[in-house]
C-alpha cells in the first residue's frame, strides 16, 4: 500500500486540553497569589490571627497548585505528538488536577490541626490590622476567581446522553477550586475577625478555620474522585454504553459481544467494540453510526461474520 493511501487511514492521537488563555490566566493568579501570600503570612504573624495565617498558608499551597496547573498544560502540549504515549497527552492535565487536590486536603488537614490548636490556646489579636489584610486578600481571591471562572464553566452545551464526559477542564478546576478555597477562608476570617472585635468571641477565629477545613476537605475529596476515576480507567455512565450499543444493534442485525470504553483525557473516549453479524460491512460503516457521540475519539471496530444462517422471515440475529 502507497504511503498516501496509508496516510488517510492515520489520525493525531493529540486529544489535551487546548487552554491557552486559561494557561495565561492561571499565570496571572499566580502572581496575585504570591503577592497577597507574602503579606497575609507577615500579616497574620504580626497581628496574631489564625485564621489570616490560615488564609496565607492556603495561598502558599495554591500557588505550588498553580505551578502544577501551567505544567501541566506546558507539558501537554510539548509531547502531544510523542509517540511514547500512546493515546497522547490527554491525561496529564487530569493528572495535574488529581495532584492538586491531594494539595488542597494537605491544606485543610493542617489547617484543621492548627485550628485545634489555637481553639484550646488562644492568643491575642490585632482586630483592625488583621481584618484589613483580611480584606485585601479576599478582593485579590474574588478577581481570581472571576479570571479563572470564566473558562471553568465553558463546557455544558452538550446532549444530555454525553454530558457525563465533558467534564469541565480537571486541570483549570483544581486551580479554580484552589481560589474559592481562599476565598471562602478570607470570608470566614473576616467574620471571625468582627465576630472577635465586637462581641468579644474571640475564640471564633479558630472555629472558623476548623469550619473552612472542612469545607475544603469536602472540595478536595470531590476532585480526587473525579479525576481519580479518569486515571484509573474507571467505569463510563452506562448510558452512553446502552447508546453505543442500540446504535450498532438497530442496524441490521447486529449484535454487540464484547465492548470496552475508557477516558484517554477529560472530554475524550476510547472504545473498542467487536461485533458479530449476517451482513458484515467495514468498521468504518460502525463508526459512522456512532458519529452522534462527540466524546468518542479513538474507535476500533472488530467486525466477525455470523456463520448461522439468518432466517429472514424471522430476522433473527446470530446466536453467540
């Protein structure tokens, strides 16, 4: 066979993330992050509040996230067309989202340590400097936010039977989720802050920190499942098995015997499908009939002549 007859039957294994402004985004969060970390941590150590050093701690792991997150991106699209990786780079952005939510529980367990802590040994606060630090943060988190949030939920305009898997972009999520983790401890600080300042609860500002772990524990346990299931290949929503398989079977009479789907990145499937019949056609005519399933991204067909003979009156399939 001639190489350009060969050529039309290849096809790019590339299926990453293309998130080129949300990458430039991220770069930008991260800056901010730095900056409002620094002061927070200085902040909270000279002003003596926990739940503002809570706040830089987090913004101190997040910006490790950050720097996951653009690797991320960086090195998917860098070995997109390596060919040691078989079905691409699709996965790496997953990956960085799945490293960035064992950051994120890291986060909310010594924040939940450290609270404890201070809830049994209080220590005086400097209410008026800590609350405006407190304040500052949580503006530079809401921008961050609003720059990130904007590519977080792009992806929901798909039919029903495939929206199990276009997911939003795992990587950019963990990111995002990083920011809201800092907001919602900014909010939490600055309540305990004036819950401290003016009713004399002083020992608020240590309950909300444990409040806040909490919190973020629960995103960070969202996250790892989420991508957690990706990695390893985890079960696909049985109705775009069921879809796949009316599909192939209301054709003729066909019949399914062995199907098998994974996730090759966040909005991407593989499946292989082997199938026996009466009428045998090319596997390129399956996959036509499965053309309706955006996320099916790499499709190999295995297509077995029934050696039954068929009874027309009855249109019975082969029996396997």
């Amino acid at each position: 066979m001639h190489i350009h007859n060969l050529e039309r039957w290849q096809h790019s294994h590339d299926f990453s993330v293309n998130q080129e402004e949300a990458e430039k985004n991220t770069k930008i969060v991260m800056l901010l992050t730095a900056i409002t970390m620094v002061a927070e941590i200085v902040a909270g150590t000279i002003f003596g509040s926990m739940a503002l050093l809570a706040d830089g701690w987090h913004m101190a792991t997040h910006l490790a996230a950050f720097g996951i997150t653009v690797f991320a991106y960086q090195y998917a699209r860098s070995h997109a067309a390596d060919p040691k990786y078989t079905f691409g780079t699709g996965k790496v952005s997953v990956l960085g989202g799945f490293a960035s939510a064992v950051a994120l529980a890291v986060v909310a367990l010594i924040m939940a340590l450290e609270s404890a802590v201070r809830l049994f040994q209080p220590q005086g606060i400097r209410f008026n400097e800590a609350i405006g630090v407190a304040i500052i943060g949580l503006v530079v988190n809401l921008a961050s936010a609003w720059l990130l949030q904007d590519h977080h939920t792009h992806h929901h305009e798909h039919d029903d039977r495939d929206r199990h898997h276009e997911h939003d972009d795992h990587n950019l999520r963990a990111a995002y989720l990083h920011v809201l983790a800092d907001a919602l401890t900014s909010v939490l600080a600055i309540f305990a802050l004036f819950a401290g300042k003016f009713l004399g609860l002083v020992w608020m500002d240590a309950v909300m920190g444990l409040v806040g772990a909490g919190v973020i524990g629960k995103w960070s346990y969202n996250l790892v499942r989420d991508t957690g299931l990706i990695l390893l290949d985890g079960a696909i929503d049985k109705r775009i098995k069921l879809d796949i398989v009316n599909a192939i079977e209301e054709n003729a009479d066909n019949r399914v015997t062995d199907l098998h789907i994974w996730s090759i990145s966040q909005n991407h499937l593989a499946a292989t499908i082997s199938l026996v019949t009466h009428h045998p056609q090319t596997p390129e005519y399956y996959k036509n009939l499965l053309s309706h399933i955006p996320s099916l991204s790499h499709v190999l067909v295995e297509v077995n002549h029934c050696q039954d003979e068929p009874d027309v009156a009855e249109n019975l399939r082969c029996e396997v």
